[in-house]
C-alpha cells in the first residue's frame, strides 16, 4: 500500500474507504484497486483499529451508490457519451461492446458475474445502462453483489492478519490472492444457481 493512501485510511477510518470505494466505481482512477482497499481494511480490523460491521457497512454503500450513478447516468446518455468520451475517461469502448456481447448472450447471470469480477465491475454497471435494464432489476443485484464483493474481501483481509508482514513485502502476489478470492466466489455462486435452478425444474415436473 502506498504510505500516503495508509496514512488517509488511518486517519479518516470509513470515511477514506468510502471516497476510495465510491471514486472508483463511477470510474475515477484510483492510485490501487478497491479490492486492496478492502484487503488492507480488512487487515486494519484485524488489529483492532476498524469494526466490520461499520466496514462493511461503508463498503457496501460506496459501491451501491458508485454502481447505481453509472448505470444511471449510461441508462439515460450512454450513446452521446460513449460518442463524445473524454480521453481521461477511463472506459474503454472496446471492453464495452465485448461485455455488451457477452450479456445480449448471458443475460443478467453475466451482470452477477461481471460485478463480482476484479477490474471490470464498473464495466458491467456501464454495460447495465447501455443494455437499458431498468434500475427495478439492476440494483437488487448491485446491492447483493457490494455485499458479497465487500463481506470477502475484507474478511480475507482479518484473515490474512497474522501473515501480513509477508504478505506485505510480496505485494504483487496480492493479485494471486484476488484471483484465487473470486474464483472461490464465482463457483460458490454459480453452484447456488445451478442448485436452486436444478430444485425449480424437480418441482415443476408433472
């Protein structure tokens, strides 16, 4: 963690997690990605400085209120701007249509998936808006998907605690750590689908 990003989160507890959250969710660049955020929270609990359940709390409505603007702001000007894109606007048009492609053919599993992927969760809000599925659907699913996102990743901080001095001098290998987090996350969630999917067949069956 850069020492002037630690020095703001020390000092302004919750408050800093939810700036850093809610920033870069409606797409401003942050100077390290909300999931370390969240890690090093996590950590910060762990030594008794944070409380999780005002953590999670700030988590949770930092990325409902990021995710819920740029589905917004997509659903209602999204052409106009994608036409007229600022260069600092960090959204990539080509990542855009490739997730667009992969929703049209998915459907909303893709909006789960997407917005508990690292690095493409403020895409898939975007893509949300474009696709115009109306905020009735969306922000259920932004809501459970911030909670889900937030309750792993700071919990994987608590536990990654103890280990932290290692942790900390191998930073770069935290990416593995993501990874590993959100495959875990992913299959847990798919298999909850399939199983509930599998159930909605068995009782409809004559």
């Amino acid at each position: 963690m850069p020492h002037e990003l630690v020095i703001f989160i020390l000092k302004y507890g919750y408050l800093a997690i939810f700036i850093l959250v809610f920033t870069q969710e409606v797409g401003l660049p942050n100077p390290i990605p909300n999931e370390f955020v969240l890690i090093f929270s996590g950590y910060l609990i762990f030594l008794g400085l944070l409380k999780l359940p005002l953590m999670i709390l700030a988590a949770v409505l930092a990325d409902f209120a990021g995710a819920s603007i740029l589905h917004t702001v997509f659903y209602f000007s999204g052409g106009y701007i994608l036409k007229h894109k600022p260069r600092w606007l960090p959204i990539s048009v080509k990542a855009i249509d490739n997730r667009k492609m992969r929703v049209s053919r998915n459907g909303l599993l893709s909006i789960y998936i997407g917005r508990l992927t690292p690095f493409i969760r403020g895409y898939t809000s975007v893509i949300a808006g474009l696709l115009q599925i109306r905020s009735i659907v969306f922000l259920p699913v932004a809501m459970i998907t911030a909670s889900i996102w937030a309750t792993v990743y700071v919990s994987a901080g608590i536990l990654l605690g103890p280990f932290w001095n290692r942790i900390n001098l191998n930073i770069y290998n935290m990416k593995y750590i993501m990874m590993i987090i959100f495959t875990t996350v992913l299959l847990a969630f798919i298999t909850c689908v399939m199983v509930r999917r599998y159930r909605a067949v068995k009782i409809n069956k004559p």
